[in-house]
C-alpha cells in the first residue's frame, strides 16, 4: 500500500533544490573532489531519463560517491561540515532511490550501505532539525528494500532498524502532527517484513506507545482514562470537520491505523501485549463507532480480524464484553462498498458467532473481570446469577477470580468510579450466597477495601461498599 510522501517532508525537499551550492567552493576547500564535482553535475538539474542513463553507465561510482568505496570517503563524510551540501546531497539521493530502482538494488549491494546515513541521525537533539529528517527518509527507503530482496547485509539491518525507530519515535512523540504523519509514515515504509515487525514490537514502549496515545486521543480518552472507551462516547459529531477527538486528523489517524494492520500480521506475537498493556479491543470498538470513512473502517475492521483469530482464548472474550457483536450489526447495516471490509466484517461475525454459541453468562463475568474493568453488565445486578455461580466462581482455578477482583478493587479508579461500585456489589453478592467462604475474601484484602470505599466521596461507590458491609455484619456473630 503506497503513501504520498509526507507534505512537511515534500516542502523541506523543494525548498532544498531551489537553494544554490558553492561547488566549485567546496572542491577549492578541499570539501570534495573534482571527480566528486562531475559526477553530481551530471546528474543534477536533467530530465530523469537522462540521469537514469547516467546512473546506470557508471553505476558503481555513483554508489561510491554516495557511500564511500574504493579508500575514498562518502560525499557525506567528505561535507560533514557543510550542512547545505549535506541536505543537497540527501534529497538528491532520495530522488534517485525513488526514480531508479536498479540503482536502489545497486546501493543495497554495497559493504556499508546504511553507515553514512546513521550518524545523521544523531546530527540535532532538535526533532524539527532538516538534516535528521532528510535522513531518515533515506535510511527508511533504502531498509524497505534492504528487507525485502535477498541481501548478505542482514547484520547491517539489524544494527541500523533499531537506530531509525528510535529516531521516528521522538518525532512520533511530537506535539506537532505533520513531524508525527513522517514518523507514522516511515514507520510504514519498513514494517513490510516479519523481521521489520518483530524488530518494531521489540521497541515497543519507543515505537507503539505513542502510536496509542494519538488513538487514544482521537477516540476522546486520555492516556490512562479509561471511562470514555467503555461508556462509548463521544459522538464524531462533536469535533471538528476533517478530525476526530482530540483534534486528530484523519490522515494521521489513517496512517497509524495502517501502522497497527501491518503488526497484526504477527498476531500471535503482538496479540496478548497489546490486550493487556493497552485493552486494544476495546480501543478499536470505540474508534470503529466513531470512524467517519470507510478507509479507516476497512483498517480497524481487517486489523480486529487478524488479532482476533490468532488469539481467540483471549480476545473473543474482551470484544464480547466490548460489544463488539451488536456494533457489527451496525456497521452492517451501513451497506459498505469496500470488498474487503465486506470480507472482514462477516469473517468477525463468524468468529463471535461461533463463540457466543457456547458461551454461558459465567463465562461472560469471568472474562469481564480478566479484562481488569468492570461495567454493569446484566450478571451484576442478577440475584439468579450470583445464586448458581458464587460457588463457582470462589473455586475456579483455586480462587483466581476473586483475586482478580481484589486487584482491580485496589485501583482507585479516580476516572471511573463505578468500577469501585461494581466491585463493590460483587463483594456483597459473593458474601451472601458463600458466607463459610468470608475468611477467604478476607485475606485478600476485600474487607478490609470495602470499609474503606464507606469513607469514599463519591455516593454510589459508598452505598455499595455500605451494603457489603451489611452483608459481612449479618454473620459478625457466626465462627467463620
């Protein structure tokens, strides 16, 4: 799937070609050679088919030229203290991956081919700095196709992959949207390969996370709050035209969708991680009722089936609590165009078909609590429920489930009270129908929270906390 350059990028690109260099300057400096002069004179200002032939008469001294060779420094070691022929050189050589692919192959082939580029990456702690911009978007197009044709430089690419992802991150972690659409759009260029992804989820907490934020953001939840997401608001139409919440863009929010596709491909790597550090499910839910375009719902509809069938044990489960079953009704009921968003869409009712078909409201409270969230689903407030599966749910796997409770009753939910509340209820429920069992809940510490929430502001969360008190007092004067 190919991107038009980044806009920020094109600008610094022509306003760099328009700029005229001192050359026969830098070759009285000494800064190049004559050699050095022809050569980029001959392929400077001409039509591309001339530069082509050019390139491909001479094609290994224009390598050289570019990356050093033959005991001769590259043209950017030689200038490394002329930035202007710096930043020449770098978009001229970007033209010339992108016009000539032979040349492309060709530059790959060369002993060091990423060693000139790598220390320009570090040329400013500035993010906003030309020449590590110019950089990276060299380095970005020659790693594509470094891993994706048959090369004897795989260590090369495992010592320079690294560096460029944690130089887009700084740029990703930008306030500014356009230096954020260069990072998310150069990330895209390398993620083509297993290896590229494996490398990206390695780096995560550079790479991914502050991909996160921008959806966390354009989906109306901050970083850490997660009340919005499962109360389903807020409604696109309370943003502006041409973004979502948070002031997100649709083209940034398109490509850090198109980001988070290319990793699902290793969804069995990437899977469990991103349910557990960032509740992925229920993020994509949120995104895909508000997605205003069916480019970015054919992306979260494809990226939700490839995480989905690779980890069905564990994911099936939080987009059923996600509600994610009736949003498909939804989203089919908007008579999509898209062939593949066709396709994914009725692959993902499928598999929730088929899982909801053997799923028992147990089964629906147990994954509740595994999620880490609770919300007042039907099982909650159901005196049947608690009566056939308190036991139940006290025993299962030696007590994992209430334990799970504790810790999510040990958070102090300041975004999201009713969570407090909810657990609340739980404890009440569970020490009325198993009260031999209270011991138990109390060395995991839900007495002793319960009677602490009695002292919480807000109302409902001290009722609850109350009534289990309530509950735990009617057997005060029973041996436990």
């Amino acid at each position: 799937m190919s991107l038009d350059p980044p806009t920020y990028i094109l600008s610094l690109q022509n306003n760099i070609r328009a700029r005229p260099i001192s050359w026969e300057g830098a070759v009285r400096a000494k800064t190049i050679t004559d050699a050095d002069l022809r050569k980029i004179k001959s392929i400077d200002k001409v039509r591309k088919e001339t530069r082509r032939q050019t390139i491909e008469a001479d094609t290994e001294g224009f390598c050289s030229l570019l990356l050093g060779g033959n005991g001769s420094p590259s043209i950017f070691e030689a200038a490394a203290k002329r930035p202007d022929i710096t930043q020449y050189m770098l978009v001229l050589t970007g033209d010339l991956i992108d016009d000539i692919p032979t040349f492309t192959t060709a530059l790959i082939k060369h002993p060091a081919p990423f060693r000139p580029f790598l220390p320009l990456l570090k040329a400013s702690p500035n993010v906003e700095e030309t020449i590590p911009l110019l950089a990276s978007a060299v380095l970005s197009s020659l790693l594509s196709t470094a891993l994706t044709v048959p090369t004897k430089n795989t260590s090369q690419i495992d010592e320079a992959l690294p560096k460029l992802y944690s130089n887009l991150s700084a740029l990703a972690k930008s306030s500014d949207a356009g230096l954020q659409d260069i990072a998310v759009q150069e990330y895209s260029v390398v993620l083509r390969t297993k290896k590229s992804r494996e490398i990206f989820w390695n780096q995560r907490s550079e790479t991914l996370n502050p991909l996160i934020d921008i959806l966390r953001a354009a989906a109306g939840a901050a970083k850490d709050t997660d009340s919005t997401l499962w109360s389903g608001s807020p409604s696109i139409r309370s943003v502006p035209e041409g973004s979502l919440a948070g002031g997100v863009g649709l083209q940034l929010l398109y490509h850090v969708l198109l980001v988070l596709w290319q990793l699902s491909f290793e969804g069995q790597l990437v899977g469990d991680g991103l349910h557990d550090e960032h509740d992925i499910i229920i993020l994509y839910v949120q995104l895909l009722r508000l997605s205003p375009k069916e480019k970015t719902t054919r992306l979260l509809l494809s990226t939700l089936s490839n995480l989905l069938s690779s980890n069905p044990k564990t994911l099936l489960p939080a987009a059923v609590l996600a509600r994610l079953p009736p949003l498909l009704s939804n989203i089919q009921s908007r008579h999509l165009t898209d062939p593949d968003a066709l396709e994914d869409l009725n692959a993902l009712r499928g598999l929730l078909d088929d899982y909801t078909k053997t799923q028992t409201t147990f089964d629906e409270y147990a994954a509740e609590l595994q999620s880490g969230h609770l919300r007042w689903s039907p099982p909650h407030r159901n005196p049947t429920f608690w009566r056939e599966n308190a036991h139940r749910i006290l025993e299962e796997n030696k007590g994992e489930l209430p334990r799970k409770l504790a810790e999510i009753m040990s958070k102090s939910w300041e975004t999201d009270k009713q969570v407090l509340a909810i657990g609340c209820n739980d404890v009440a429920c569970l020490v009325k129908e198993v009260p031999e069992k209270r011991a138990m809940l109390e060395k995991m510490g839900l007495k002793g929270r319960v009677m602490e929430l009695m002292q919480e502001p807000d109302e409902t969360v001290r009722w609850e906390s109350l009534r289990a008190v309530g509950e735990w007092l009617r057997y005060s004067f029973e041996g436990k």
